[in-house]
C-alpha cells in the first residue's frame, strides 16, 4: 500500500471513529428530546421507536401547567439559575484572584496549598454532607439558597484555581513589565493585559461551575426544607414514584432543564476566542 493511500485510510478511518463517538454522545440528547413529545403508548412499549409517530405535547404541557409538587415548574428553574449564577460569579471571581496569585508570586506554602487543591477534589461529596450541613446550620443558612451558593462555590473553586493557574502561568510576564514600563499600575496591568488573556481559562471555569451547581441534587435536598427552594434536579426525582415511574414528564423536564445550559453556553462561547488576543500588547 502506497502512503497516500495509507493515509486516506487512516484518515477515513479516524473520520469514522469520530462520527461514532458523536453519535454516542448525542445519541442520549436525542432520546430526551424525542422521548418527551411521544405519547404514553410508544414510551413504554418493548419496540423500538427512533421518532415520535404520533406528535404529543401533552408532557411539556401538563409540567408547564401542572407545576411539580404544588409549585409551577418555573419557580424551580429561577432556584436553579440563582444558584448557578451565583456560583459562577462568586467563584470565578475568587478562582481567578487565587489562581493569579499562586502563578505570579512565590510563598511560603505554595506548593502545599496546589496539593491540597488535588487533595480536595478527590473527596467525594457525599462524605461532606453532614459536616456541610451542621456548618450551614449554625451559621443560619439552611433552607437558604444563599448557603446552596457557598457550598457550590467550595466545590467549584479548587477545579477553577488549578485550571485558571495554568491559563495565567501561559501568560508571558514580559507583556506585564511592558505595561509597568508605560505607566501602569499593577491593577490596570491585571485588568487590561492579564484579564483578558485569561479570559478564555475563565470562560471554561464558568461552563464547569455552572453545569455542576445546576445539576446538583444531593445538597439542594438535604440543604432546602420548603419545596418551593427546591431546585429543578430536586424536581425531577418527584417524578419517580413507588407505583410507576412517568417517563414523559420525566424527559419533558429534563429537556426544558437543558435549555439554560445551553443557552449559557452560546452566551459565553463568543467570548473565549476573543479573549485570546484581546490583550495583545502593540509592538
């Protein structure tokens, strides 16, 4: 075999093997979406049913009316988006603060507090559910959404430092003695030149923090009393009952609780390329 043939085969082969692992990726998506605008008779038949033949809006209907557990539905999603928002905010503002610090200066302890960072994400939360909860107890922010955001922010924060690390460690620090030697202060430094070169490692962090404090169930369960704190993942579980488990609603919900993932990525996604080369310094 020729090369050029070697390498169309290689090519196509490996142009295969991407198509099938985005099929599979998608593939659960698909069923989701699909499996909420079936009627009752195709989702819990043995056949195999790729596409919706009777088109039903009855699921995303009776959630959108009927609510859950006595609450309309979007009181559960404004919980959500509360605490995800939060936690992006809160979190990636401390995340990058840290981050900056721990790649620009030299401290005693450095290198313990990068492996206690490591340390941190290997600890399962579930561990932490009843220290997490007496502290939040005494601090008074049970049935709180604000203390949902601080817990969040801790599980979110070691995996922001070290990802944020690496973005701002990349960062030549020439171009910021540059901008001393014009004039600058350390603040309009870090504001003009580090933060939007950093921008795109933030951006991830923000993706990564938002996708898990929204789906969090374990704590806006434990940590929440009345329903009506509840969040959508919270939600989702009342739909799983002793009799019988109601699958439409199920898929219904959880499509509806995909959008604002997705719109949050599409919000920031323009802003990760722009932020590469926003903070060029002029030769």
């Amino acid at each position: 075999m020729n090369p050029l043939a070697r390498k169309r085969l290689t090519r196509a082969a490996l142009n295969t093997a991407g198509v099938l692992v985005f099929l599979f990726a998608v593939f659960p998506v698909y069923w989701m979406i699909s499996t909420s605008f079936k009627a009752n008779d195709q989702i819990f038949t043995t056949d195999f049913i790729p596409f919706p033949t009777h088109f039903t809006l009855d699921h995303v209907e009776r959630v959108l009316t009927e609510g859950v557990a006595g609450n309309p539905i979007w009181v559960y999603m404004r919980n959500s988006a509360i605490v995800a928002l939060g936690t992006v905010l809160v979190g990636s503002a401390f995340a990058l603060l840290a981050a900056t610090a721990v790649a620009r200066f030299r401290f005693k302890g450095r290198t313990a507090f990068l492996i206690t960072l490591l340390v941190v994400q290997m600890i399962p939360c579930e561990a932490l559910v009843i220290p997490l909860f007496l502290n939040v107890k005494r601090l008074g922010l049970y049935d709180n959404l604000l203390g949902l955001i601080v817990i969040q922010v801790g599980i979110t924060l070691p995996f922001g430092v070290w990802m944020l690390r690496t973005f701002v460690a990349a960062v030549p620090r020439s171009l910021e003695e540059a901008a001393w030697i014009d004039g600058a202060s350390r603040f309009t430094t870090f504001r003009k030149v580090l933060f939007p070169l950093v921008a795109p490692g933030l951006v991830a962090t923000s993706i990564f923090s938002f996708i898990t404090a929204w789906n969090d169930l374990i704590f806006a369960l434990v940590l929440m009393k009345e329903s009506s704190g509840y969040t959508m993942p919270v939600a989702l579980q009342y739909f799983f009952g002793q009799r019988g488990t109601d699958w439409g609603a199920i898929m219904a919900t959880s499509t509806l609780m995909t959008l604002p993932v997705i719109a949050f990525f599409l919000l920031v996604q323009r802003r990760m390329v722009s932020g590469l080369v926003a903070g060029a310094v002029k030769g």
